[in-house]
C-alpha cells in the first residue's frame, strides 16, 4: 500500500523518515530539581525512536530555571544539561528517527507540583518553589499573581531562548520547538486575556507576537538556514473574544516569513473553558490554520489509529500527525500501525525479529 503517513517530508536540511511523530510530554522526572536528564529518559524517548517513529519531541526544556513548569522538569539553560542530552539524541539517532528539543518557559503557570500529586497551585519555598512572572500581573486560576516583566527582561528571556537553542544544536537535536500553548508565557503574551501590556508586547496582535517572532529571527539568524525550527500553538482560548485560529494563522503566516518551518497546533490552556474533547477534535485547528496561514502543520488531540493518522495526512488537513497517548501506551505504535496499513518498513528492529506483527 502507499501511505502518506509513512512517506518521508523534509524541513530545512533533515528529512524525517515518516510522519508519525511524538509530542512533547512532560515527565516530571528530573528528581535532582537541576534539569538534567536521566536514564528516565533516554528509555522514554528511545523507545519511540525504537518503535518507528519519524520525529520524536522531547518534554518541555525550559530555557532559565525559573521557566520549569515544576521542580522537577528538563531544562536546557546550561551545558551540564546539553552534555547529558547528548547520550539520547545518539541512542535515538541510532534507530533512525530525529530528535528535537522543545524549548519552554512556563510564565505564570510555573513552580506547580507533577501532575500526580496532590497539591495544586503555585509551590511555596518550603515546596521548592519560586515567584513567578508573566506579561502582566493576571494570575491564572488558581495560581498565584505573577510580577510583570519588564521590557529588558522580556529581552532577556527572548535571548535565553535562543542561547538554548544553540545548545540544543550542540547537542546534537535535529530540530527545536518553540512552546508557544497551553497557557505558558509565551501564549500568555499572545492572548488578550493574560495580556494587559500598552508597550511593545502588549496590545496589538503584531506587538503581543513580538516575543514568537524575535525569537525565531533570533534562533534563524544564529543557526543557518539548515536548522528547522517548529512553534506549538494553542490555536484557540476556547473564549469569546479571546485568541483564535484566524489569529494563530496570521501569528504563523508571520513566523514562516521568519524563518519556522511548521506549526504544531493544539489548544486552550491560558484559561478555564469548556473544550469539546473528542477523537481528532484539534485536527480542525490545524487543517484551518494550514489553509488560512498557507504553513505547514502538524495536528494533534486523541488520534490513536493508524487509519485515523492515514486520513489526516492523506486528505492534507496537515502535514504530519503527533500521537501521545498511543504512543505512551505501545511504543511501538508507528511499527504497528505500518503493519495494519500494510506497509512494509525497513527499520523493524532486528533484534525483535522474532515478535513480526501478523494479521
């Protein structure tokens, strides 16, 4: 059978061997609170690579401490960090697939306990936690008001992500992406509901992009035009009034001219709303963002089936498809999907030639 969802597409210089590829998916297991990877995660992420997966994208690398969603999220603000990211990016480069770093700061959403534990809310010192900051001082809810940032330091944390996205080059990442969803600072800047600034990242929709924007100049102007660079938005606050699709694809027409090469689309995030959750619901999102923002895409939110990813990629309502929880659930979901798909793939592992999947 001929698949699109297993042909190869090419950004910039890396040609990714499918279109199959793994989100970002937060871990919560840097247990030294200092940002280093561990074996953790070269199992983790090497497993996806393992199992046939075209692009792997690691969790949330926060680009200075105080941008860690939790104490005990990955960072990628020093070398000690980028050295011990090198042993993964090998391991997956080893089993054929590419790797990239997604570079993040949480903004007002930062210094919160994992997920599994019981404490909500933003963590006091005595839970190792730190004042948080934001475009303005809006609190999400239920969080503590963050200190607005000033124009130097919104400078300054731009800087930092392109200071992070050097070393991810060095450490051997095919690509970055940059985190701009879910509520974190830099959709905080984009959105008119965490928002409130009147100087130059503040108000219009040109000046709240700024921040996306000189990033990515900041990141194509020091690493060449070979390195490709993704954004993750969160298409739309799920709001009246608030941020949208149509925003997010003129936000994404303006960032390609930049120089990014794709747009991972999710959504929500930046405030409480009532999200129509269902099989492919994002995927949408990213069809419309692709068509009004003439990018190329990749779509997310519960697609589980290879049949299901077959369609998406195939009818062009984007250009490649991000699986988490199937991924989460069997690793090896690209080498299984391939199977019911029929078709034939050259980088089964050979050590498990033994356990072929059959119909």
């Amino acid at each position: 059978m001929t698949s699109q969802l297993f042909s190869p597409i090419t950004l910039r210089g890396v040609t990714f061997r499918n279109r199959l590829w793994v989100p970002a998916m937060c871990q919560y297991s840097a247990e030294k609170r200092d940002g280093v990877p561990t074996a953790w995660h070269l199992v983790h992420l090497g497993s996806f690579a393992r199992g046939g997966a075209g692009a792997i994208v690691t969790e949330a690398a926060a680009v200075v401490p105080e941008g860690r969603i939790s104490p005990q999220d990955l960072g990628i603000w020093n070398d000690a960090q980028r050295d011990a990211f090198r042993p993964i990016v090998d391991f997956v480069h080893s089993q054929g697939a590419k790797i990239g770093v997604q570079l993040a700061h949480a903004g007002r959403k930062a210094s919160t306990p994992r997920t599994w534990e019981e404490q909500v809310g933003t963590l006091d010192e005595a839970h190792h936690g730190w004042p948080t900051v934001g475009p303005s001082a809006v609190a999400f809810d239920g969080y503590d008001v963050p200190r607005a940032l000033s124009a130097d330091e919104v400078r300054a944390v731009i800087d930092a992500f392109v200071a992070a996205a050097v070393r991810s080059r060095d450490a051997g990442f095919d690509f970055v992406e940059l985190h701009a969803a879910h509520g974190y600072l830099l959709h905080q800047f984009l959105s008119p509901l965490s928002n409130e600034r009147t100087d130059e990242y503040g108000g219009s929709l040109e000046n709240r992009a700024r921040p996306v924007l000189e990033i990515v100049k900041g990141i194509r102007a020091t690493l060449g035009e070979d390195f490709p660079i993704l954004v993750r938005f969160s298409a739309t606050d799920w709001l009246e009034g608030a941020w949208d699709e149509h925003d997010t694809a003129r936000v994404a027409s303006w960032a390609k001219e930049a120089g990014a090469d794709l747009f991972d689309i999710s959504s929500g995030g930046n405030a409480a709303a009532k999200i129509p959750v269902g099989l492919g619901y994002q995927v949408p999102l990213a069809e419309s963002v692709r068509r009004e923002g003439d990018v190329e895409t990749g779509a997310v939110g519960l697609i589980v089936g290879a049949q299901q990813a077959e369609e998406i990629v195939s009818s062009g309502r984007s250009d490649v498809v991000f699986v988490g929880r199937e991924f989460l659930r069997d690793p090896h979901f690209a080498l299984r999907a391939a199977f019911e798909l029929g078709v034939e793939l050259d980088y089964f592992p050979q050590q498990y030639h033994r356990a072929p999947f059959h119909a």
